[in-house]
C-alpha cells in the first residue's frame, strides 16, 4: 500500500508541477514519501495528488523541533485555500500524536512563498519567535543560538550563518533547477531578500518558536486543530 501511495504522489506532482523535476527530487528525496514521521498528501476531485507535506521530528541540543522536510502544491493551487487545508491536516495529525502543537517548527526552504505562510503564524498576537527577521532589525542572540542548534542537527553548520538564515548549498543534491522561476510572493519584501541572499542552491533555515501557552493556543486556532 505504501508504493502504491508513494507512485500516486509523484504521477501526481509530476503532471500537476510540470514545470518542475518532481521525478528527480524525490530520486535525491525517497525518505519524504517513505521516512518521514508525518506525511499528508492532498487530492484534486479528479482523484490526483495535488499537494504534498512531510515532517519528522528531530532531536538537537536542547529537546526536538518538528522539521518540515516538503511541502509541494500543484501551481494551479498556489495562493488558494488549499495549501492552508495541507498544513492544518498535517499538524492535526503532529498534534494528535504529540498532544500538543511542537515548542518549535523548523524548514529550510528557497520559496518565498513558504516564508510568508510560516511568518504568519507568528504576528504579534501569537506570541510566537519567527526567525529570520527579515525587517531590517537582528534577529536577537537566543535565536541565532537555537538557529546555530539546529543547524548543527541538520548537518549545515559548517555552511550555516546564522545572521542571514541562509545555509550555502542547503539545496543539497536537489536540482538547482527544480524552481524554473523564482518563486516569488506577494510581499516583496520578502521576495528581495530572498534574491538578495539566496542562489538556487542556497536554502534560508527558518523557525518558529512558539513554545510559550498562548503561541500554541493561537496557532492551533489558526489552523482549526
């Protein structure tokens, strides 16, 4: 059942994300579909798979972190409700294991997309740490530090700085032409410094601390979990 689930995801993405080189990702990535702790895959009404979202948790220096290994969504969804719809089902299934929502969620990632869902769930209501700022003002000493951890844990300390958030090579063995266009969002902000600071082979290690009570009590309310 699991390579009948594993061969379905990608015939999905590879005919829903042509533009990208789905079957040579998940060659270089074949611990997403089969490794991973948490795996949530989404389908169109045509029955295809359409978006796709793995994490596992991770252990570093002071605890775990839940780190999002992929999120993938078909590009006639993007910017609709359904990647919301992939996310809130994937860590409705992380809390259901855990009890609670994770003290920390970790990626890194090239889509700038991706930084602004994730900076979402930490505005100011929230109470939760999103790292990197990328608003001009330092990230502050203690999240540089658990940048640093977690860098150490996923094996790019060596290439990791902690002031950007980008590690150097971070794409690993990923095609640097997976991402045919940049993919850009709709804060530019957001989207210059990731042109800025990133080559497609780059990757911004990015965080969310939301260890605090009412961190996890907004996100989870967020998210309908």
């Amino acid at each position: 059942m699991r390579q009948q689930w594993s061969e379905w995801v990608v015939e999905g993405l590879t005919r829903h994300l042509p533009r990208h080189r789905i079957a040579d990702y998940f060659a270089v990535k074949d611990a997403l579909l089969g490794g991973a702790g948490h795996r949530h895959a989404i389908a169109a009404e045509n029955g295809d798979c359409v978006g796709l979202a793995t994490a596992s948790l991770r252990g570093y220096d002071h605890g775990e972190f839940l780190y999002i290994e992929t999120l993938l969504v078909s590009e006639k969804h993007h910017g609709t409700f359904l990647t919301q719809q992939l996310i809130s089902e994937l860590f409705g299934g992380v809390v259901k294991d855990l009890g609670d929502f994770p003290d920390l969620v970790a990626m890194k990632t090239y889509n700038a997309r991706t930084y602004v869902l994730m900076s979402a769930f930490a505005g100011p209501e929230s109470k939760a740490l999103l790292y990197p700022r990328i608003d001009g003002t330092p990230s502050d000493h203690a999240a540089r530090t658990t940048a640093r951890a977690l860098a150490e844990a996923l094996g790019s300390g060596r290439d990791f700085d902690s002031g950007s958030g980008v590690v150097t090579g971070g794409g690993g063995e990923v095609p640097a032409d997976f991402w045919p266009d940049f993919p850009a969002s709709r804060d530019q902000r957001v989207n210059t410094y990731f042109q800025r600071e990133l080559t497609p082979h780059d990757r911004l290690l990015c965080f969310i601390d939301s260890s605090r009570p009412e961190a996890k009590k907004s996100i989870r309310t967020r998210l309908g979990i």
